[in-house]
C-alpha cells in the first residue's frame, strides 16, 4: 500500500508540474509575439508573419516607439508617483483612525467609504469636469487642474480612498491593542502611537497600497482623455495613438507596449513578496 500510495503521489506530482508548464507557457505566448514582432521592420510586421521570428532583426521600431512614448513616459511618473503615496498616507490614517481609534458611528463611516468602491467612472466624469474647472477658476489658474497632471492625480487619489482605507483597516486591527495602550501609558498621543508604533509595521500593507494605486494609475485611460490636454497625456493615451492612417504598424506598437509595461512590473518584483501578506492581512479578522 505504501508503495502504491508513492507512485500516486509522484503521478498527480508530475500531472501538477505538467499543468503548471503548461499555464506558464500559455501565459508566455503573447509576450513571445510582442518581443519577436517588435524587433521586425515594418514590412514583416504582419498578423500572418506573428509567430515568425524576424528575417531580419532590427530595433528602429524601439527608436520609434521610445520616442513617441517618452513624453507620456514622464506625464506617467509625475501622476503615479504623488498620486500613490498620497493614497497610501490617506488610506493609512484612515485606517489607522477606524481601527485603533474608535468613535461613534465608525463603523457606519466605514461602510460609507467602502460604498465609494462601487462608483462607476462614468457616472461621476461630468462632475468631476466641473469640479476642476471651477478649481482652476476660483484659484486663477488656466488648465492646470483641468487639462493638466494636478486633476488627475487629485481624482485618483479621491477614488482611491475607498479601498486604500479598506486594506490598512483590515491591516492594522492585526496589531495587538496592547502595543497602543502601552504607547498611550506612556503619554503617547494618537499621533505619536501612530508614528512610533503603528507606521513601522505597516511594510506589508504599504506595498499593497503602492502596488495597487501604481498600476491603477499607470493604467488608467478613461480619465486620462478625459482631464487632461495633448500635453499631459500619460502613456496609455499616447500608446493608443501610436497608429498609422494607412497601415498599422504592428512592430512600434508592440514595441511600445513593452515599454509601457516595464515600470509596473518592476513595482511588482520589487514589492510582489509583500502583496499577498498584507492583501490577507485581517481576512480572518475584524
């Protein structure tokens, strides 16, 4: 029986690993076709030729896409970087205030950030466009919330409270209790317990919001074309309108697209091994 039950295990052991290969070469299919076509002249760059390695290998469709995208490149980094560390600081005091700091009706708050989740794009785009236009108005600005990378932060940020709020909350009623009574014994306020004993913790929590707030707003189209000009376009408006008028050309947008991708990736290697703990972080309680 005990030999039986070996060869079962090693049996369902390799079916596993053969499923296993089998997803990761299903997910490596597309990355295959955007790296081989990428590095095709225009004139091989065609659905028909997708699986085909280049017959001749060159990189002007990089030069290319590196040179449309760069502007948008950079309008990316100035919305990704402040719009996710304001999230993340918003988010954890929020949480911090509802989890450790309990008043009268915290609870129902709560519930009503959460329900900030459910709001789709679309039904609050008219507002948010006369919302920063007057902002721009009462300030004597001319497009720079409206039309410029300031707008857009800002509406990221406010949509991003709901679940910025959610993952530090169910984070930090983790924390024991006894670490901010001990913090308030000694004269701590909820500031300092803040600073001194609940911020240092939070390193799982933080790069599930960085993760989370990076790739939404490195991402994000939508509100993209709609608040901002030629000029502050992020990447993904100016990844869609790398397009020919006669003939598309497959090898600059593939080109384009890896680019596009790369820095969300390295946020994910860099802070991945944090994701999953501070994501499950309070599952189980609060």
């Amino acid at each position: 029986m005990t030999a039986v039950a070996g060869r079962r295990a090693a049996v369902f052991g390799w079916a596993r690993f053969g499923l296993l290969v089998l997803f990761v070469v299903v997910f490596l299919i597309p990355i295959y076709v955007l790296l081989v076509t990428s590095f095709k002249p225009l004139t091989e760059a065609d659905p028909s030729q997708a699986w085909n390695l280049p017959q001749t290998w060159t990189t002007e469709a990089w030069r290319v896409a590196w040179e449309k995208l760069a502007p948008g490149l950079w309008n990316s980094v100035l919305l990704a970087v402040p719009g996710s560390l304001l999230s993340c600081a918003l988010g954890s005091m929020n949480g911090y205030v509802l989890s450790k700091w309990r008043f009268p009706g915290a609870d129902v708050l709560f519930t009503l950030f959460l329900f900030g989740m459910f709001i789709p794009y679309q039904g609050v785009m008219i507002p948010l466009v006369q919302l920063l236009v007057s902002i721009d108005q009462f300030a004597g600005l001319q497009g720079v919330f409206y039309g410029g990378i300031p707008g857009l932060v800002l509406a990221h940020v406010v949509y991003g409270i709901p679940i910025c709020t959610l993952i530090f909350r169910n984070y930090y009623v983790t924390i024991p209790d006894e670490l901010i009574e001990a913090s308030r014994v000694d004269g701590a306020g909820m500031l300092r317990a803040y600073w001194s004993v609940v911020l240092p913790v939070s390193g799982p929590a933080i790069a599930v919001v960085i993760i989370w707030q990076f790739t939404s707003l490195w991402n994000d189209f939508l509100f993209a074309v709609f608040l901002t000009g030629p000029t502050s376009w992020p990447t993904t408006v100016m990844l869609n309108n790398i397009a020919g008028a006669q003939a598309t050309p497959y090898s600059q947008q593939m080109a384009a697209a890896i680019l596009a991708s790369i820095p969300t990736m390295l946020i994910y290697v860099l802070l991945g091994r944090f994701f999953m703990r501070g994501l499950m972080a309070g599952a189980l309680k609060g």
